[in-house]
C-alpha cells in the first residue's frame, strides 16, 4: 500500500502530468474548498429548512437494488436513526414498480441527489469544476447536461448523503469521466483499486473490470480520481459531499 498522496495548489502543468497521464492516480487536494462558502453555511438543518420538501428517493445499492420515496426531511431524520427504516412504499430500483421491503437486515439509505438542477442558487457556494485541471463537461450546451441527468440514474453533479455505515457497491463514475469529490460534512472512506488489479476483481455495470489506493476523505479536502480507476465508497457519521 503506497502512501496516500496530498497535494497544495498545483499548477496545471503539474497535475496533468503526475496525475492524470496514463491511468492517472488518485490524489487529495488540500486546500482546494477553502474559498467555499458551502464549508460555513451547509447544514442538514438548513437543508430541511430550505429543501425539506423535495421529492428524493434514497437506494440501497447493494444487495436488493431498492429505492425508497420520502421528502428530504423525512431522510434528513433517519440519518439520526438509520437502523429504525421509515415505513411506506418501496421501488425496485430497475423496474421503478413498487417491490416487497428488503429483508433484514436492511442497509442503510444512501442519497444522490440532483441538487444543483433543482436548485443552483446553490452553486454560488461551492465551485464545480477545479482550477488545476481543463473540465469540458460546462462547455455542453445546458439542456443537454439536463438531458444526459434525466436519461440515467447518474447526474454530471450533485450531492451525496448518508448515515454512518451506508456505502456504495464498486463502480465506475458518469460516463467513466474522471471524478473530483469534495467532503463537506462528515467523514468517508474511499477504496480504490488500480487499473493493475483488474484481472483479480469482478466485473461489474459492463464488460470493464473494476479497478483503484485506499484512504480517507475529511471535510475541506477535495479529491480527484481517475476515470480508469473504480472506488467504493463507505461512511463513518452522517455525512455530505460533492460530486462532480
């Protein structure tokens, strides 16, 4: 196991060079949200002040692929008690028809949402693309960034919730682009295999094996990941990032 690699305020030049050629190599920026206003005034409170009435439907995404409809304030009060599960109605994540409940034990709901199409007043708080490397993906046209949204269950950019011990299954990000997360609340550990280790893991999504280095993410640390490398992703407290 390498040690985890941390960076300050790269140039450019430098980081596409030691992090992005080749199969490119996962990476932990510093300093990369402390302009953010997102670090200051996010808060699942102002959330459920704010955004409480949204329409989200939370997934488990190992397992029983399964969804469950709720407003954002009702998820927002099971990250306190993750292990009671809301009562209502559940979806299978495939089909969107109505499914029995998981068996139990159930793990945890976790939340991608699409915040910064339903409400960009939000971005003024955070900034999607990093300085230290050329991001096309805001050059498309808008209602087609809208319409590459609405057409998966993936999204360009948005929010990812959880409570402590909600995780995702391996996989690949958007369009196998490369992934920059950014840890607002909380804490999370991301496992990433490199693209070396391919022929010793499951296939997953495709015919492309997964792939990535292991370590943690905190709040103020933004980091970029590779398109050719896969992660999971796990949760130690209720927690909020950004993805882009």
């Amino acid at each position: 196991m390498s040690s985890r690699p941390d960076w300050v305020g790269p140039s450019l030049e430098i980081f596409h060079q030691r992090y992005l050629s080749g199969d490119g190599k996962p990476v932990i920026v510093t300093d990369a949200l402390r302009s953010w206003g997102a670090l200051t005034r996010w808060s699942f409170d102002l959330f459920k002040a704010h955004y409480g009435s949204d329409n989200v439907a939370p997934r488990i995404f190992t397992g029983s692929k399964r969804m469950k409809p709720m407003t954002l304030s009702d998820y927002l009060d099971y990250l306190d008690t993750p292990e009671v599960m809301p009562a209502g109605l559940w979806l299978d994540a495939a089909t969107l028809f109505p499914c029995p409940a998981p068996a139990s034990p159930t793990p945890p709901l976790y939340l991608a949402w699409n915040v910064f199409g339903r409400h960009p007043e939000l971005l003024e708080d955070i900034a999607l693309s990093p300085k230290f490397v050329e991001d096309w993906l805001p050059l498309l046209p808008l209602e087609l960034r809208r319409t590459m949204d609405e057409a998966t269950v993936f999204f360009t950019s948005g929010l990812m919730i959880g409570p402590k011990n909600s995780h995702t299954r391996l996989h690949y990000d958007f369009l196998d682009t490369h992934a920059y997360l950014a840890q607002i609340i909380g804490r999370k550990r991301c496992v990433l295999f490199s693209p070396e280790d391919s022929a010793a893991l499951y296939a997953v999504m495709s015919t492309r094996m997964s792939q990535t280095s292991k370590s943690s993410r905190f709040s103020g640390r933004r980091r970029r990941m590779s398109a050719s490398w896969s992660r999971v992703s796990c949760y130690s407290s209720p927690t909020a990032g950004g993805t882009t």
